[in-house]
C-alpha cells in the first residue's frame, strides 16, 4: 500500500508538468493502470518499487482513452520500468549497429559504455532520455573503443563510446 501511495504522489506530480494553459486537476479517480503497457490492478502495483521506475504518464483526455474501452473512462496511467525502458533503446540501438549488436551481446550490459548524443557526453542520461530517441531520426549509431573515447572526448573510465547523430531539423 505504501508504494501505491508513493506512486500516485510521484504521479500526482507529473499532472503538474502538463500544458499550463489548461486547468490543473487532480489525479484521475480509479484510473486503469499499465505497466510495462500490461494493464495491471492495483494489488499488482505494491510488487513494483518506485526506485525501478522510469517513467510515468498520466491520461485524461477523452481521444486519447477512446481505445481503452469503458474501464478507463476515468483516465489511465501508464508505467515503464527501467529494465522495459532499456530494453527498447537497446533494441532499437541493435537494429541500428551491428557493431553495437555485437558488443552489448557479449558484455550483456551497457555500464562501461558511454552515449554521446550530437557531441554532447549523456553522463546523466536515464534509460527513460535514451528510450526517447526511438522517436527521432538517427543518422548515425556508431561505436568507439576506449583509446579514441579518450581521444576525441577526453572520457575516462569507460570501454565503449556510442557515437549518436541525430536529425536536428
């Protein structure tokens, strides 16, 4: 019950952050709840711990709820964990660079690898910002070893650089 409170605070808080020109209202009053897009009940929500969360979005517009059927009349929010999150950029990342594809298959993880987006080092980079660029057009996913990493961007520490390129029109 605790992390059903601690959620729907966290959520509560991301209601703010919406368009300021509409009125704020509250949380939607018993929405339908998705994790990892599975509708989940709420006695399934206490198995998730909000330090496992990487992103939560609330609905409540009516076209947007539409397909969701009678149920989510009252909204719906819709939760990705971390290891969902990174699943879908590693994936999407594996289809586009078989370097890539190659490397994380053999390390099996991403922590000794650094994501440099259009120059700029991700130090801080969550799973939910890498996810992200599923949505945008890459016109580059390259990876670098540490030797040239160190060269071109003065970056210790790490074993891989991945080079990002994006569209930026």
């Amino acid at each position: 019950m605790k992390q059903i409170l601690i959620l729907s605070i966290f959520s509560f808080g991301f209601s703010f952050g919406q368009n300021s020109e509409h009125e704020i209202q509250s949380l939607p009053k018993d929405p339908v709840y998705f994790i990892d897009s599975v509708k989940v009940d709420k006695v399934e929500m206490q198995n998730f711990k909000p330090e496992d969360i990487s992103a939560v979005s609330v609905y409540k517009d009516k076209a947007t709820l539409a397909g969701l059927g009678e149920e989510a009349k009252n909204g719906a929010i819709y939760i990705e964990t971390k290891k969902f999150t990174k699943d879908k950029y590693v994936n999407f990342f594996k289809s586009k660079s078989e370097d890539y594809a190659k490397i994380y298959s053999k390390e099996n993880d991403d922590s000794k690898f650094i994501y440099i987006l259009n120059g700029n080092a991700m130090i801080n980079s969550s799973e939910h910002d890498l996810a992200r660029l599923q949505g945008i057009k890459l016109k580059s996913l390259t990876v670098i070893d540490k030797n040239e990493l160190q060269k071109k961007y003065n970056i210790f520490g790490k074993e891989n650089g991945v080079i990002i390129t994006t569209d930026t029109k």
